[in-house]
C-alpha cells in the first residue's frame, strides 16, 4: 500500500498547525495569564469600590448566620463541605464541631444553607449533620454506615413545618363493660 503526496501534504499541514498553536500557547501564555489576572483584580476593585458606597445591611436584616454542627461519638474523624449558594468550604475534624455559615433571607435570591458529612472509618457508629437557628434544629440528617455519608439543606424561606401531635389513643371499645356469657 502506497501512501499518495495528498495524503503527505495532509499529514505535513497537519503538523504544521499544530506547531502553530503549540507555538502561540507556549509563547502567549504568560501574557494571556497576566492579562487575565489584571482584569479580575480590576473587577474586584470595582465591586469593592461599590460594595463599599452601598449603606451596610443592618445585622440580621438580610442575612442569617446559622450554625452547621457534625455530632457523632466523640473523636470520630469525618469530612465535612459546607456553605451556602454562592459558595462551600471544605473540612476535616473529629466530633463534635461546629461549623458558621451566612444565607440571604431574601425571598428573591433563592439562598439556602447546605452541608454534606462523611465517615472516614468503617464502623457503625452514628454521624450526625445538623443546621441550627438560634440554637433551634432546622434539619438534620444521619447515618451509621461503613465511611457513610448524610446531607442536610435548609433554605431560611421554606415554611417551616408544624409539629404534628402523636396520634390521640384511641379508647378501648368496651372499656370498664364486662361481658357475660
């Protein structure tokens, strides 16, 4: 099987572009990367600037702290993402430990607050994930599995559920009535 001067010439502009391009990222990059660079701390200038002209939120007005606790038996090591909307943090650490996270209590901007945990050993003892508000449980997740995992999301708009009461027990139907045979 021959291989025909097209299919060279092919094979030769082939290489050739790809020698460009190389070339270009090679010699461009740093150039590129500084630019880039410039233009976020250009950015971030400017939103400061604005963040900075802006009247500051009065506390609790349109942000909420709540707290992201990882309980479990003491000393357990876990791993732990947690955050809100815009953005998370990663961690690791024994229990017991608490975790702040700030939300938006604007309807509008959709914001919630979310935490995943994790074992990192084999056994069956418990992790439990928790978000608090004002020291009040607004969700909680657990899990006893082998390097097992649990999430909870809470968002500060959701209508809170009410407490169901334990179903009224019911009166036996011949209560106190003997029978007769």
């Amino acid at each position: 099987m021959r291989i025909s001067w097209r299919e060279v010439l092919g094979l030769l502009i082939g290489v050739a572009i790809c020698y460009g391009l190389f070339s270009y990222a090679v010699v461009y990059a740093p150039q590129i990367r500084e630019a880039a660079s410039e233009r976020t701390q250009e950015e971030d200038s400017r939103s400061g600037e604005t963040g900075q002209s802006t009247a500051p939120a009065a506390p609790g007005e349109d942000t909420k702290t709540v707290v992201i606790r990882v309980t479990g038996s003491t000393g357990e090591s876990f791993g732990v993402n947690y955050g809100n909307l815009s953005s998370s943090q990663s961690d690791e650490g024994v229990v017991p430990a608490d975790y702040k996270v700030q939300v938006r209590t604007d309807p509008s901007s959709g914001d919630y607050a979310t935490a995943t945990a994790w074992k990192f050993t084999g056994d069956s003892k418990e992790l439990k994930v928790q978000i608090l508000d004002n020291g009040t449980v607004v969700s909680e997740g657990s899990t006893t599995e082998d390097y097992g995992a649990t999430g909870v999301r809470w968002n500060p708009n959701q209508p809170q559920p009410e407490p169901t009461a334990p179903p009224a027990t019911q009166k036996k139907a011949v209560e106190g009535k003997g029978f007769r045979s």
